[in-house]
C-alpha cells in the first residue's frame, strides 16, 4: 500500500493512494492509528485490516490526488541516517575530484529539521552558493531494533520513499562531518508517501533518476549500491536503536552538481522519480529573509 499524510482545508490525516485517489483511512477504519509512523510499526495484521476495507472501495471513492496537499509522510521521525559515496560511479568522481574513497560505511545524519514534503519549495541558503542535489532512495524502519543481522534486515524495514539530500556543499567540506551541510532547513524533502515493503519484491532493482529544469542529471539502478540495505541496517544497529519512523538515505548516484559544475540556483525545479515509488519535485527558492521554521505540518 500507499500511505500518504494529506492536507485538506484544516486537517492532516493519514491517506491511502490508489489509482491517482487518495482515501482516508479514518474512513476506512475508524479505529486506526493517527499517525504512519503506528500504522507501519502496527505489522501485517493492520495491513491485512486496511487492504480489505479499500478492496471494497468503489473506484472513484476518496480524493483526487490534485485536490489535496501532500506532506512529508513521516512526521516526528527521530533519525534521519544518509551514506556518503554508496554508488561506485559517485565515489569515482568524487575520487576523481581528490576526495578518497572510504574504505568503510560512510554515515552522517541529517538533522529531522531539514524534513520537508514532497512537492515544497527548498530553500537556496543565504550563507552557501554551493547548493547541490542528490537523489536517493529512502528506506523506513518499522520495527524497534539492535544488532540486526544481514539476513533479518528486510524484517524490520517498514517501507521506502524518495528522497533529494540537497547539500550546501562549502559547509559540507568545511567541517570534519557533513552534518551541518546536509541539514539545512527544507534540505530534507521526501515522499510522496512511504510504499509498504510487501508491495517491493526487490528494492535492489529499481531505477532511480533526477531531472533539474528538465535536464537528465542522474540515471541509475539501486542495484548498484556498494553496501545494500541489508548491509546498512545490520552496520547502524550495531552502534544504535533503530526506532519506527527512522529514515535511512542509501546513497546517491554519479552527476551531483559539484562533479558537472552545475550548482541550484533560485528558480531551478527538481525531480526525483524512483520506479515503483512515484517522484518528489521540488522548486528552489530564495531562503526568506526574516526569521523561519519549517512548518510544522511539513515535518
């Protein structure tokens, strides 16, 4: 299944997407969780629940997808974990641009801050002129969890999302760990909505590609990661407790901006689209000049 979070007139619910509709699940089942992160954490036998009311839905029930907004799926995530160089063809160039390859799992996070929805502007900062973008395919935990073995990993993954971890690439460098460049505010928008792991038969064989203005930036097959999912869960619960809701980046692909000399600049539309995961679009705009924060229905 397809869960979405939605904005419609004064309310933020929970949404199930199927055929360019989006049906509420409060609707469907009015004893259901409120939030996705509970639904996913709640299993299969909630899956089970929520699949048999829509399978009974008439065609046309719920929402066109255009009439509603749609929001970062997963709100009050407490990590948002990224890999750095996890596709050969990025550690390449990176190489080749004089930054060594690691010969380890190469983790930062990004601040849950930095979360934003699907289709929101991002904002260029006023501090950085080196605004970068990357896609990603994002991967959800859905079940609390340590020392996870390769071989159990796919248990405990709820679901996968796209992502863009847009990156201020002279802070990124400035510092000893990414972290600051890759959190700032809005530089975190994922979605659509977060595809149930039943619905992926392999999350290794999906193309992943990134358009800015139109223009064909990064084409690649997520079977092309150095470390796979399985991989990276069973590194990171060896230091941490993965929790429902955390959210995982698995790496980007060849032809960030900084490789092609080709930095975001206010104006600029980009598109993340991952087979079977439908695509993000975000515009950049200019970072407003009075004091902000994300709006809190984003995160």
């Amino acid at each position: 299944m397809k869960l979405a979070r939605i904005s419609l007139e004064d309310r933020t619910t929970i949404g199930l997407v199927r055929n360019g509709r989006v049906i509420e699940l409060s609707q469907l089942l009015p004893d259901a969780p409120s939030t996705i992160i509970e639904v996913l954490s709640a299993g299969a036998a909630l899956r089970q629940r929520i699949n048999a009311a829509l399978a009974v839905q008439p065609a046309g029930a719920g929402h066109a997808l255009s009439d509603v907004k749609l929001e970062a799926p997963i709100a009050g995530a407490q990590k948002y974990m990224a890999i750095g160089m996890n596709y050969q063809d990025h550690a390449d160039e990176a190489a080749r641009a004089g930054i060594a390859i690691p010969k380890n799992q190469l983790w930062f996070n990004k601040q849950v801050s930095c979360i934003t929805g699907p289709y929101a502007p991002v904002y260029k900062p006023r501090v950085s002129d080196k605004m970068d973008y990357e896609a990603e395919m994002g991967v959800v935990i859905g079940k609390r969890c340590r020392y996870v073995s390769e071989a159990d990993a796919r248990s405990v993954v709820a679901g996968y999302f796209v992502a863009n971890d847009l990156t201020a690439r002279d802070w990124q460098f400035a510092s000893p760990t990414f972290t600051l460049g890759k959190s700032f505010d809005t530089h975190g928008p994922i979605g659509p909505w977060i595809t149930t792991h039943d619905e992926i038969d392999d999350p290794h064989d999906l193309m992943m590609r990134l358009w800015v203005n139109g223009e064909l930036r990064q084409e690649q097959n997520t079977g092309k990661m150095i470390y796979n999912i399985w991989q990276q869960i069973h590194h990171l619960s060896q230091v941490m407790t993965l929790e429902p809701g955390d959210l995982i980046a698995t790496g980007t692909c060849a032809n960030v901006g900084i490789a092609l000399g080709k930095f975001l600049q206010p104006g600029d539309v980009v598109k993340v689209e991952i087979d079977q995961l439908g695509h993000i679009e975000n515009r950049v705009i200019e970072e407003p000049v009075e004091d902000h924060a994300p709006d809190a229905a984003a995160l």
